[in-house]
C-alpha cells in the first residue's frame, strides 16, 4: 500500500503545471492557511514538522510570489499573523482542480465501475491510518 500510495503522490504532483514552481511545503503550507484562514509563523511550523527557520524560508518565498501577506497581530503587536491573498488562493485552487481532474480521468480510463466503488469504499478506512497519530 505505501508503495501505491507514495508513487500516486508523486504522479498527482507532476499533473499539475501550475504546481511544479512550488515544493510539497509550500503547497501544504498554503493548504492550511486556506483551511484556517490565518495562523501564525510558529503554529506553521508546528503543523508541518519542520523548524521555524525553515518555515522563514517557505514564507518568505511564498510573499515574493505574492500568494500571502504579513500582518501585525492587533492582540499582540509582536505577533505576525500569516493569510492567504486572493492570488495564492487562486494557484491553490488551480493546482487542486488540475490534479482533480487528472485523477477524474485516470480512474474512469483505467478502472471498471466495480473498482471505482471499492475505491470510494477505500477512502473511509484510509481517513483513519491518515488520522492516527
């Protein structure tokens, strides 16, 4: 299964143009300010594994690109507060519904009606390895 599952991941990142520019952390990263709205530098990195330092480097990539912005904390005025901006929604949006579509395709081209309902029957379980901590 993890051999499976590894190399779909990797066939899902190359099926999405607009996606290659960016590394599996910065999407992520991306993805998680879209799922919370904002969140600080170091809750970021918490939520990724990796160090702040790190974390630095991913953010400040992503502002030159110009897909978040900084903001002062008005609680805390030595807090930063990171957002998504309306473009890095729109490329997130973009690389999820480009490899949404692939895989749309891939499944219906290559697996019987059966095998595409043992699939949705798989996600469930799935889920649930995903979530174990």
């Amino acid at each position: 299964m993890r051999t499976a599952v590894t190399r779909l991941i990797k066939k899902l990142r190359k099926e999405s143009a607009t996606g290659q520019h960016l590394s599996l952390t910065e999407r992520s990263t991306m993805a998680l300010l879209h799922q919370h709205k904002s969140l600080q530098p170091g809750e970021l990195a918490a939520m990724e594994k990796i160090t702040n330092q790190s974390m630095s480097q991913i953010l400040n990539h992503l502002l030159k690109l110009n897909y978040i912005s900084r903001t002062v904390s008005v609680e805390d005025k030595r807090k930063i507060i990171i957002t998504l901006t309306a473009e890095g929604e729109r490329i997130l949006l973009q690389v999820r519904n480009e490899r949404d579509e692939w895989l749309t395709r891939a499944i219906e081209a290559t697996c019987s009606k059966h095998e595409q309902e043992l699939l949705k029957q798989a996600i469930i379980p799935l889920t649930k390895v995903i979530d174990f901590e």
